[in-house]
C-alpha cells in the first residue's frame, strides 16, 4: 500500500504544479514596473547630455557649508584669530 503512494506521480505533479503556481503568483505581485518605457525602434543621433554627464564629478567629498564659499571661510578664520 505505502509503495503505491510512492510511485503515484499524480500527487507529486500536483505538489509541484501548485507550488510553480504560487511562485508565479509572488513573482508577478512583486514585479517591478519598468521606469522608462521600452522604445521598439532605436532613436536616431546622440543622446541627451544631462547635467551630471555634462559635469562628470564623480564621487567627491561633501563640504560643510563654510567651506563652500572661500570668501567666508577666510572671514570665519581671522575672526577667530
């Protein structure tokens, strides 16, 4: 009787059908929306600069606000002297 329910393939496809069904199900309720929508045919030229491409930092320090403005800094420095 046990190896019956063992070799039944009928309840381990229903198993595993199930379980292929509530990872779909998860996957589509936590998809993300795409941001930009996909654009079917390829834009003609160059691309549109922006402002950070335009200036191309990179990574720099973050200044406090004093030292932001050499003007005030020296000010704040005699100031104290």
């Amino acid at each position: 009787e046990l190896d019956d329910d063992l070799d039944d393939g009928g309840f381990y496809a229903r198993i595993q059908s199930k379980a292929a069904s509530k990872k779909s199900a998860k996957r589509a309720r936590y998809a993300v929306a795409p941001k930009y929508p996909s654009l079917d045919v390829e834009v003609e030229g160059e691309r549109g600069l922006s402002r950070t491409i335009l200036k191309n930092r990179g990574l720099v320090a973050h200044k406090s606000k004093l030292n932001r403005n050499p003007r005030v800094k020296k000010r704040e420095q005699y100031r104290k002297a």
